[in-house]
C-alpha cells in the first residue's frame, strides 16, 4: 500500500489518500484515518470513520465498510455504512445493505439488498430570543417541527378508490 | 425466447429522456398505507431506483431492492435455454425458489411492489413466489401488482419509478419476453391465500391490483 495522491479519471477528482493498487490482494482489516481507493482485492472489514472509501472499477471487497463517505466503480459483497452519503456508481456491483445520510444508486448499477437512511445530526439551535415569542406559539412550533418532515406518503385528501372490493 | 439482462436504458423510454410520470390510483393507496407508519419494511421486486429509494425511505421505511428478473434468469435459462413460452406447459420451469431469494423473516415485510414481475415467470416458479411472499408478509401488508392486458402476448418487462405519493414513471425496459396471460378471475385465484385484492384499470389497459396480505 503507498500513499500518494491518486490521479484515475474514472475515480475522478485528486486526493491524497492510500491505494491498494490492482494487483493486490489483501485479507484483514483495515483501519485509518486518511481517504482510501481500493482497485485491488480486499476480503476484510474496513473502517474509515472520518473519510472516504473509493472502490475503483477494478476493486473487489468482501467485508463490512463504515465510513464517512463511500463511492463504489467495482465490486461490493458485504454491508456498507455511511454518516454522510454512499454512490453506487452505474456498472457498479454491490450486494449487502446501505445506511447513509444520502445513499445514491445510479441506473445502470446493480445493487441487490435494503437501504436505510440516516437522520443527518441536527445543528445546535440558538437559544430562544428571552421574551419575544409567546410561549403558547412554542408547542406549535415543535409539534410542526416534528411533523414538518412529512413522509411524502401522507397525502392530502381521502383518497377515493373505486369500490371493486373482490375477494379471492 | 431468452432472458437477455434487462437493457442499460432501464427506465427510458425509447426515445430517451425521462418518461411522463402518471397518476396510479393503486400507488396512491400503497403510498397512504405507507405514510401511515415509519420503520416498515418494504420490497422493491423491479430493482433498486434513485426515486424510490428516495420516497420510500422519505417515509421513514427501509427499502430492500432486488431485481427478480435478473436474479431468476440464470435459473430459468439453466432449465429452460429456450425459455418459456406462454402458451406451453411448464412442466421443465423450476418449482422452486432459490433459498437466498427473498430470503426474509416471515411477517416481516410491510408492503412489496412486485410492479409486472410475476407475468414473466412460469406457472409453478409464480406460484412459489406467491407462497413465499404470503408467509414474509405482515398481515394486513400491501402488495402492488401490475398485469398486462390478457391479449398481450410479449411485452417488456416495466421499469416503474416513484415519482410522488401519487404519481410513477413507467417505461419498458429491455427486449419482449412472453407474458403469462392473466384475467380478474386468474388473478384472484392466483392471490387466493390473501385477505382481499382491489383492481384499477389504467389508460395503458394495465391492470393494477393492491392485494392486501
């Protein structure tokens, strides 16, 4: 494994980060603390809590991932776990679970297994201004906080399903 | 007929571009079912698409997608090369679903979009799917089928996007393949183990059916 800023079109933009190169092959876990691009074969876990994991068009990894960003060109058996957003990128194989703030499949990849998102950490509020909000304005204000994020599956209206009820 | 890998234009249309998404009365009723609850599980049989993901996990579900069709085609090829053809007896189809195949806990999944994906298979495979989704699902979950008019003998398979609560984009995707053919009738025998099934009849002469676990 060397560390040296990693230039492939495909993967895109240049990072400093280490590589495992084509021709490797490595079985075990990996730890660290830098961006990472795999275009070998890697059967282990790997952890990445505060960068981001590239697996490129010709990388193979069979094990768990938690990073904080994931970008996959090749190969993925194993579950994949994110606190900002996992890319699956189009010819891209993976099977295995994804959670992640922003998980992004695009068309073209094949990917066989659940997604979850994860809430994204909400920003500290300020503290409320001393006496300029009427208190009774609060409880409203939470509870449409609460329910602001309103599952796009709720729809306004009854809905009026035509009345052709069979049973089998 | 074979079962080539679905096209790499899965969900264009021909033509290109995105295609009209349109009102679906049954989707409608799915995407009430699901606004109602957070924490479901919910199957996508037609494979893994950005805006279902999208509105699936919106409301709080987790999203298992697995294209079907690219799953059992090496299985279906393996015992029939020629594939199947509508109009002949099965008697070679595989009776059996794959173990790793929708290979859940049973009543654990809430609602699944099967969207046309069980036209496509034989009578017995079909069938065990069936039997396999009746014993994953909750009771009181809610299933999602589409069914080509009965006349149809070959269509492509559909790629089925959601595009809201009320609204899909719906394209073929990839080459003809045989249809099953199925009516009311056929169908309510087909989903006989489920509580209740509801029909709505689309533009397109699509038949799309909630089927209630």
């Amino acid at each position: 494994m060397s560390t040296y800023p990693t230039r492939t079109s495909d993967i895109g933009s240049v990072r400093a980060g280490a590589l495992i190169g084509k021709s490797l092959e490595i079985t075990g876990e990996i730890r660290g603390a830098e961006d990472l691009v795999i275009d070998g074969r890697l059967k282990g876990d790997v952890e990445l809590p505060e960068h981001r994991l590239t697996i490129g068009p010709s990388g193979v990894l069979h094990g768990k991932v938690r990073a904080r960003e994931i970008v996959v060109y090749g190969t993925v058996q194993g579950n994949l776990e994110a606190s900002e957003r996992v890319e699956i990128k189009k010819h891209a194989k993976v099977v295995g679970d994804l959670k992640a703030q922003r998980p992004v499949i695009e068309d073209e990849a094949y990917f066989k297994g659940n997604v979850e998102t994860i809430r994204a950490e909400a920003p500290k509020q300020p503290a409320p201004a001393p006496a300029q909000a009427a208190p009774a304005a609060q409880p409203s204000a939470a509870a449409a906080a609460a329910g602001g994020a309103s599952a796009p599956g709720q729809s306004s209206g009854a809905a009026a399903p035509r009345q052709e009820n069979r049973k089998g | 007929m074979s079962f080539p890998p679905l096209p790499r234009t899965a969900g264009s249309p021909a033509g290109g571009g995105p295609s009209p998404a349109r009102r679906s009365h049954a989707f409608e009723q799915m995407s009430d079912y699901l606004g109602g609850f957070r924490g479901g599980q919910v199957v996508d049989l037609g494979g893994a698409q950005q805006s279902t993901i999208e509105f699936v996990t919106g409301c709080g579900h987790r999203l298992y997608a697995e294209n079907l069709l690219l799953t059992l085609g090496p299985l279906l090829e393996k015992a029939a090369p020629g594939g199947f053809a509508a109009d002949r007896a099965d008697d070679d189809a595989p009776a059996a679903l794959p173990a790793d195949c929708l290979a859940f806990p049973p009543s654990s999944v809430d609602a699944m979009l099967c969207w046309d994906r069980l036209q496509f298979l034989p009578e017995k495979l079909a069938s065990a799917l069936v039997d396999r989704i009746h014993r994953i699902m909750a009771p009181g979950g809610f299933l999602l089928a589409m069914f080509h008019p009965e006349q149809t003998p070959a269509a492509a398979p559909l790629c089925c996007r959601v595009a809201d609560a009320r609204h899909l984009h719906i394209a073929a995707a990839g080459a003809a393949r045989p249809l099953r053919p199925f009516n009311t009738r056929s169908i309510e025998r087909f989903f006989h183990k489920f509580e209740s099934l509801k029909f709505y009849l689309t533009r397109e002469n699509l038949q799309e059916v909630i089927v209630r676990r």
